[in-house]
C-alpha cells in the first residue's frame, strides 16, 4: 500500500491502539475480530484507491455515505455452503448472503469458511475443507 504511504498514512502488519482503519480482504480473522472489539472501521479495498483518487482534492471529506459505500458487509468474500435446507429457505438465504457479500458454495468446494447445516441434518456430508 505505497499510495497509503504517499498520502502521509502508515501500513501495519498487526492493528494497535494507534490503527484507525483496516483495509479486510474478507469478514474474519483475528486482525478483523480485533478492529472490530475496538471499533475500529473496516473497509475494502477500494476505499485506498477512491481516496488515492481524491488525493489532490483540497475539500474533499469522507462522508458517512461514503463509509458505508465501502464499509465490508458481514460475510465479505466468505465462501458459505448451505446444508439439508429446503428449496426455498435455501433461495432466501442465498439471497441475503450475496447481499451481505458472501460467495455461496457447494458443501464440496474446497475452500470453504463457513457451513450452515439445517438443525435437522443428521450426518453433515464430506466437506471440501
């Protein structure tokens, strides 16, 4: 993140007391978890490169609207499967996932974060993890 550094910020490996945004690849870990017990923000990608954009606009501020636009949903990037959920329960929560910005997956995909079983799943399938 040289344009980070070019605009006057600092880029840390590990968030402290003295982190005031993260930029998340995905909604987890223990980087994630930790700005997030703190109230630290946390944003995509995009919102270096909005601001690296903006960088010569002497008026520019960041508005609420604009924390929002790039604000990480709560599944960001997460690759969910949904297990032994009728037709269309499943369509519902496929549709709230993406919209919160998971990536539903088939229970056998191998890089799964997450899994939801149906509270009257028996046996969960073989995973793909």
């Amino acid at each position: 993140y040289r344009s980070v550094q070019n605009m006057g910020g600092s880029v840390m490996q590990k968030p402290n007391h003295t982190t005031t945004h993260m930029v998340a690849r995905k909604a987890m870990g223990d980087k994630y978890d930790y700005c997030g017990l703190f109230g630290i923000p946390r944003f995509k990608k995009g919102f270096i490169e909005m601001l690296w954009e903006r960088r010569d606009d002497a008026d520019f501020e960041i508005t609420p609207e604009l924390e929002q636009e790039f604000k990480v949903p709560c599944f960001f990037n997460l690759n969910i499967a949904f297990v032994g959920f009728p037709p269309e329960q499943l369509s519902d929560m496929t549709f709230h996932c993406q919209n919160c910005g998971g990536i539903v997956r088939e229970p056998t995909h191998g890089h799964l974060d997450v899994v939801v079983a149906h509270s009257e799943v028996k046996d969960i399938p073989e995973i793909g993890n």
